[in-house]
C-alpha cells in the first residue's frame, strides 16, 4: 500500500537528501503524497538539545534495512545531518523523524502527542486491539497496519478516546502496544513478551538498564486481558517520545498502575539514566 514520505510534519523546515527546505517549500507537498516505494524510519527524541539515544535508533535502522534490500546506509552521515538540521530548525525539545529509502534520505520535525501531566500521574486510556504482526522486528511503514490503528484510535471507549492501543495476538495475549512496548508487573516481577514477537523500542533497552539498576530481572511472559488483577497488577508502556507511562484502563479494566511502587521506582532509575546519557552527549557535541 502507499505511503507518504512525510507526515506529521512540523517546524520551519526539514533535510532532504542533504540540502534545507522551508516548510512552505513547493517540494513539501509532494513528499506528503503516497509512494508505492518501501519506507523506514525512525522516530527520535530531542532533549535539551540531544538526540535521545540517537545510536540505538540508527543501529534498528540498518538491521531494517537489512531485513528486507540490504543496500548501505551511513549511519555517520545521518547523524551529522541530524544534528545539522536540529540545530538549522532550532529544536531544543521535541521529536525528529528520519525517512530513509534507497534513493532519499530525510529529516523533519514530526507533531508527535505527547501525554499531560495527568496522563504521566493517573495513566492513560488504552483500547485492546487484535493484530499479530508480519517481521515485528523491522520498522518500515505498513498501509494496513497504519489504516487500521487509526481508524481504532478514532473509536471511543467507556473512558473517551484511547492515548494508546495494547495488541493481543491470536491467542488473545497482550504483547506490545501499536507505538510503544507493554509490561505487566504481578507480584514484584515485571513481564515483557519474547523479543521475537515485538519491535524492539529503544526505550525498552533503557527500561532494561533501570530494571538493572533496581535489582530487577525482566521475565519472560504474556497475559490475557482477563487474566490481570487489576487491583494488584500494574500495567506501563515504554516509548520514544513518552519514555514510561502508567496504564490506568484497559477498555473496561481499571487499574492502579500509578500507585504501583516497582513502577515508580523504575520511572526514577529510567530518568537517572537519561539524565547520564544527556550530560555525556553534551561534553562529546561540546568536544569536553
């Protein structure tokens, strides 16, 4: 199915193929029409001026590419026009797309939503989804896949309109949500689907380390939705532009993931570590 090269598209303009547009530029519209051509991407957050954990992004990057055309792709020339653009747009927060396809590389601002404060406190809606992923592993854009999120996201639950989708497999198990990574807590322990089944989220890989950091182990495990205890089990998505968010309802399941104190302490050892790789990348950009 076609796609757009572009979308979400914000700021005062964006890289393409090396050279700076303006946003009013007459080659927006074009990128913003559907190609029948195979697009990756990724999805990287700037903070205080960083690009968030800009290695792991560009390292998914290759093994998608490698998954499906194997034609090279470099890695230091994408960062250096990264941090070229964000500079050129003046972004100090906010989120950056990288386009690539064998021919084009871009760069834009993307209008990623990004939760309220009270989402961050309570925890967001959420709407279970039935979809079994083909390759989870390579993120490039899928036209079903994409028309059939949005489409979900436009229907309300008892709650209003869902923040995030939670995917059940053909079992009927939760194993990832449609832009984030999902965990459950039960009993002390903190449970994540097989990497086999699931994108791996740069996000989840720092998760990993805060797990580390506070003497926990991540298991192996999936659950069905009726399976939870929503008065004792804690359910939290992990992504790029949110980093961790409590999960307050399921459909018609409330739980108290926000209270939860294996959650918060994870939260607290996730933004210690951010905070780690922030101040490092600013003495390396600084040449420190």
């Amino acid at each position: 199915m076609a796609y757009p090269l572009m979308e979400h598209l914000i700021g005062k303009g964006f890289l393409y193929c090396g050279k700076y547009y303006r946003v009013r530029s007459e080659l927006t519209e074009s990128l913003q029409k559907p190609v029948d051509i195979r697009i990756y991407y990724e999805t990287v957050r700037v903070k205080d001026g960083v690009l968030l954990f800009v290695e792991d992004h560009l390292h998914r990057l290759v093994n998608s590419v490698k998954g499906l055309e194997n034609f090279p792709v470099d890695t230091s020339k994408i960062l250096a026009e990264a941090y070229s653009f964000i500079d050129m747009d003046g972004i100090k927060d906010g989120s950056v797309r990288i386009v690539l396809t064998k021919e084009v590389l871009l760069i834009h601002q993307a209008d990623i939503s990004i939760p309220t404060e009270e989402q961050f406190e309570n925890g967001i809606n959420t709407s279970i989804l039935n979809w079994e992923r083909k390759t989870p592993n390579l993120k490039i854009f899928r036209g079903d896949y994409k028309t059939t999120v949005n489409e979900k996201f436009k229907q309300e639950n008892e709650h209003g309109l869902p923040f995030e989708l939670v995917l059940t497999d053909n079992e009927g198990k939760l194993y990832e949500g449609s832009m984030s990574n999902l965990f459950v807590i039960r009993d002390g322990k903190v449970y994540s689907a097989p990497d086999n089944k699931i994108l791996i989220g740069i996000t989840r890989k720092r998760v990993m380390e805060a797990l580390k950091r506070s003497g926990l182990e991540l298991q192996i495990g999936t659950f069905k939705p009726e399976e939870l205890d929503p008065s004792t089990d804690a359910v939290f998505v992990s992504s790029t532009p949110f980093d961790i968010l409590p999960v307050r309802y399921m459909d018609g399941y409330e739980f108290k993931s926000s209270d939860n104190e294996v959650l918060k302490m994870i939260s607290r050892m996730y933004k210690e570590y951010t905070s780690e790789y922030i101040d490092a990348a600013k003495r390396a950009l600084s040449g420190q």
